[in-house]
C-alpha cells in the first residue's frame, strides 16, 4: 500500500527523507503511517529519521547521541555519561514524576482513588496543546521494538517516536529491536506507541527547560502515552514503565497477568536442580540485588508477563533484555556481580553520577568521594549547594546504569526463550523498619496475594517527594496499576487458582532494625532468605506455622548462612528477627483496611484474611501477655 498523503507531503519538504519513508511503507500498515504523520504535524520535528533494525541504523542513534551532547564518552571503552535536568534539589528531572504521570479515563467510567487521573478529553486537549511545536529544531526518531522474546505469545510490539537520542540509545540497550516483527501485524493495529519530546532544551549538555510544564498522559483507549519536557528513563523510556501500564491494562482484560516482577533463576548447591522465581519490590527496596544474587542467575529485573502454560505452571518472561539499576551502594563486596559488569568495558550509560577524570563517581561505592568534578549541577566542588542552600551531593541518590543483561556474568540461558520459564516461587518485599519479618511463606495463594496486596515501604529518592514516608504499594506495582484495585486482586486470586501447580508466594523484608535502630540484616542475608524459599518449593525445609505464615526453622538457617555466606547465624538473632511483632502488625493491618476501604469492590477473600489475622494476633499477645511473641512459643 501507499503512505498517506500527509507523510507525502513531507517528503516534498524534506522532513521525511525517500529512504526513510520507503522503511514506513514496507510495513504495509496504515495505522503506522496514520500515527507518524498525526504526530509529525503536532510536534513539527526539524527532521525524522526511521530507525531500523540494522546496525547501521543503531549505530546512528548511538554516535547522534555523543554528537549533541545528550551523552559523553568515558574513559572506560564504551561507557557514556548523560545527565537529566536539575535546576535544585526540589526541582529537578532525576525521578519517576508521579503528580503528572495520569491515566486519562472517559466520562462515565470508574476512576479508582489509587490511581492519578484525568478526564480523558481535558487531558488530551491539555498535553497535545503542550506537545504543539514540542519538537521544533529537533530531529524525530521514529523506532520499532518488541517487548518480550521474539516470535512469542508473550510478546507485544511497540512504536516510538522521540527527539532524545539517550532515550532512543537507552531503548536499543533494554529491548528487542522490532521492526521486521512489525512486518509480521501484516496491517494490525495490536501495538503500543509512545510519543515522546524532551522539549525545548537549555545549557550544555542539554537539559529540559520546561519542568512545569512535565507531563506524561497515558492513554488506555489508544494504546499509547503521551510525555513532554522530560529525560529521565522512567518518565520518557515508552516502553518501561509507560508500556507496563498498558500492558496491565490489557492482561487484565485478557486473563493473564502484567507484573512489576524480576525473574531469578536459584541453584542451590548439591542440587540437580534449578528453580525460577519471580518477586515485586518498590524502587531502592533490594529489587535488583535480589535478582543479582551472587552464585543464582538472572533473566530480568524489572517487568514480567505471567501466563497460564500448558504443563500447568505459570511460564514468566521478561520484557526486557537489559537494565536500568539503581546505581546507589552498588560496591564490590555486596554487589560484586554488578560491580564487576559496571566498572569493565562494554556498552553502557551512566546517568545522573559525579565524573572524575573521564570516571563514574556515585554514592556508596566504597571509595573516597573526590572534592570536586562534573555532575548533573554541572563544575561541582564538595559542599556546593542549590539556590535554595541545600546541599548537592556529588551523585544523585537515584543515580543510574544502562546496560543488557547479557553484559552480566550471570545472565541466564533462558533470557531470551520464547515459552518464558516455570514459576516455582513467588516473593514480595518493602522497606519495613519495624514490622514484617525478614520472611515468611504464605499459607496458600490467597494468602499471599494479601502478603502482596498489603506491601507497604519508607520512601526513598526514586520518587520525587519527602524520603521516608510510609507508603502503601500492592504488589509493589501501585503507580502502575490502571485497573480498579478490587478488579487487580480478583484476577490474581483467579489466575493462581486456575493453575495446575500454583507458585508458592513468599513475604520478605531486608530492612528491619533492633531497638538500638541498627538494621538486623546483613546485605548478602538475602541470600540465605531465597535459598529457604527455593527449598520451601521442593519440600526441603520444614517450617513454623504462625498466623502470619510459615517461618524458618533456626537449625534451617544456621545451616543455609553457614553454607553459602560462612556465617554463624545464632539463636539470639534469629529470635529477635522472628519475633512477632503483634503490636505493628495490627497497626499495620489497621492501616491497610483505612486505605483499602476507599476502593470498591475488593474481594472478600481479601477481607476475611485481614480480620482472621487480626483477631488472630491480637488474641496471641492476650496469650502470651506480651507484645512480641518468639518463634519459639509456637514450637
């Protein structure tokens, strides 16, 4: 077929080259041109060049990128550094915007009090007013991927359009390069698209002026997103979190599950046998270090698709083929795997950390913090502060690093398997002071989808806003979730029950501190926390039942720590993290009925654990006459 008329017209004034529309036209699909062309004319790009999936393309992508300065060679061979827009501390680009992230929702339907929305026609006539000449001066990259494995069932295309190099550079590193897999819709309109502008752009390197007027509108009833005058990854990057709302959206609708999972491979030693686990933590809560387990390896750290298989597992598969990590307390004694991926040569980009002489500098790598060098504030010196007489530190807390999970010397062999892998066990963490247990196994699937819906964790700098707020998360997937909540949960509920081998689901909690305020875990226990887990799931351990869930053995443990960290691991420790701690559990419990009491329709599984738990711990501290009942009072 022929491209439209408009994507014509731009040929004749050079905006569309002949070579780029012929790779539009080979796709035969119309939706494809219908889109570039809309958005063309909307955001009038100086230049668009179509991006392929040839080397000669990406390689374009990738020297643009260092010619405008959206990001700066190293000395380490392949490594770049590109900064984010910061004009203060408060006011900046390095961080999920979650105040101007909305979900644009028609007039009439249900808008869920957990979700940040908008009409759906004032926002669209808000941001595409915003994106109005959005790309004037700039080049726009029209660009093709696949998120998931090729020639999968799991899989969903996605088209993207963009004026920043760094996040078209970012995306060839993350994701499958999709466009001869566009080929195959032969004319659908079963893909995503992102539009997306860094706007207009000031200072060297170039940064987005225009923060006020941020904006990223995800739009359900399109497939598509929305973003203005923004940089940051988890604003811009279509396909990350962007995709991952609407691919919740359509799971939901579809009887499958989108979820904000990692993906790790356990080998436990003297076993002949491998086991696949999945797990949902919020940002700066051990996510990816959980996925990075040293001796384990790992086939994603950030989004699954989960689906009903025919050998009566879930199979999982990771939507990505790369990471975006955070890059804060990454060092070499408990992160030896990531720390020996970042600092040798490969491709990869640095964001948003303090450069020394042509080197990465970032918060918690174990060496000496230089006195001065070039960050995101530009010429910085220790002790420079902001307008407002805050300090800037020398790399941001939510400093980052790009790089493909292949990169990693403990990628896994099924990274990029069409039918994804078996999902034997399933575990959930927060940031928890003073709560939750470091782990503890479900009762059953209900009763870990609750351990999954009540996820709750101090703040931190991923997110714009106050550090250490206590803040609900479900599934740690709440800034996602474009579903009513009560819609989310019955579909899990469903889709586990309807398994043939259901995956055990666990809590986890790597942040809990003594009363002396000093955390109680070591940064390698996480170790030992999965290895019980993966044994759980063969039948290994034995286990206490409490009305919390299932919880270690001691001799369990000691064992384990001794085995993979060579770590005494004593009776005092374990009680003192094993205790229940029935007072904060029952606020804890409190809180959670106040927050899901605004939401309707939750399911009364839901609802019936909750109370039984609560009578439950609160009839136990009666019993005991104490507060904090040992592990061992249920022996």
């Amino acid at each position: 077929m022929n491209v439209s008329k408009n994507l014509m017209e731009y040929l004749e004034t050079e905006v569309l080259s002949k070579e780029c529309l012929d790779k539009i036209n080979a796709l035969n699909n119309e939706h494809i041109s219908r889109i570039v062309s809309e958005f063309i004319e909307l955001c009038k790009p100086l230049k668009v060049k179509v991006i392929t999936d040839s080397a000669k393309d990406i390689e374009y992508v990738r020297n643009k990128c260092i010619e405008i300065g959206e990001e700066s060679k190293l000395k380490m061979d392949g490594h770049t550094i590109h900064y984010d827009g910061f004009f203060t501390m408060s006011n900046h680009d390095q961080a999920r915007d979650k105040q101007n992230t909305r979900v644009l929702v028609p007039k009439g339907e249900y808008a869920s009090p957990w979700i940040n929305t908008i009409d759906r026609e004032e926002g669209l006539k808000e941001v595409l007013e915003i994106m109005d000449g959005c790309m004037e001066g700039h080049e726009c990259l029209v660009r093709f991927f696949c998120l998931g494995p090729k020639n999968s069932k799991f899989s969903i295309l996605s088209l993207q359009l963009t004026d920043s190099f760094y996040v078209a550079h970012s995306e060839d590193i993350l994701y499958r390069a999709g466009y001869e897999e566009f080929k195959k819709l032969k004319g659908s309109d079963d893909f995503f698209y992102f539009i997306h502008s860094s706007g207009e752009l000031t200072g060297d390197p170039p940064i987005t002026k225009n923060l006020k007027k941020r904006r990223i509108y995800v739009d359900l009833k399109e497939n598509r997103v929305l973003s203005v005058n923004n940089q940051y990854a988890g604003n811009s990057l279509g396909l990350k979190k962007l995709a991952l709302r609407l691919a919740i959206h359509k799971a939901h609708n579809e009887d499958w599950l989108t979820e904000h999972y990692f993906i790790l491979c356990v080998h436990p030693k003297g076993k002949e046998r491998v086991s696949y686990f999945s797990g949902a933590y919020p940002s700066g809560c051990g996510k990816t270090s959980t996925a990075m387990l040293p001796g384990q390896t790992i086939i994603g750290d950030d989004i699954a698709y989960l689906r009903k298989w025919t050998d009566g597992y879930a199979h999982v598969v990771n939507i990505e083929q790369g990471v975006f990590g955070i890059i804060k307390d990454v060092n070499p004694k408990d992160d030896p795997i990531i720390w020996d991926t970042i600092t040798t040569p490969k491709e990869l980009i640095f964001s948003n950390v303090l450069i020394k002489d042509g080197t990465p500098c970032w918060i918690g790598d174990g060496r000496q913090i230089p006195k001065n060098g070039f960050n995101f504030s530009r010429d910085w010196i220790k002790g420079k502060t902001d307008e407002n007489g805050v300090e800037i530190p020398h790399a941001h807390p939510n400093a980052r690093y790009t790089v493909r999970i292949e990169e990693l010397n403990n990628a896994d062999e099924n990274l990029h398997n069409p039918d994804g892998v078996p999902l034997h066990g399933i575990l959930y963490g927060g940031r928890d002071s003073d709560t939750q247990v470091p782990i503890l196994e479900s009762l059953n699937w209900e009763h870990g989808v609750f351990w999954g819906a009540i996820i709750e964790s101090e703040t931190t700098a991923q997110t714009l806003g106050k550090e250490g707020v206590r803040k609900s998360s479900p599934m740690a997937n709440l800034d996602f979730i474009v579903v009513p909540l009560g819609k989310y949960l019955k579909n899990h509920q469903k889709f586990g029950n309807s398994l043939k081998y259901c995956p055990k689901v666990f809590s986890t909690n790597y942040f809990l501190k003594g009363k002396d305020g000093n955390y109680l875990n070591g940064m390698l226990d996480k170790l030992c926390w999965v290895i019980w887990a993966e044994g759980r799931t063969h039948g290994d351990y034995s286990a206490i039942k409490t009305p919390i869930g299932f919880i270690p053995v001691h001799d369990d443990l000691k064992m384990i720590f001794k085995e993979y960290l060579d770590k005494d691991y004593s009776e005092k420790e374990y009680v003192e993290q094993f205790s229940l701690r029935t007072i904060h559990l029952i606020e804890k419990l409190n809180r959670i009925e106040e927050i899901y009491k605004t939401e309707s329709n939750v399911p009364d599984f839901f609802w019936n654990i909750l109370y039984d738990l609560r009578d439950k711990l609160r009839n136990l501290k009666i019993k005991h006459g104490k507060e904090e009942i040992s592990p061992l009072d249920f022996l």
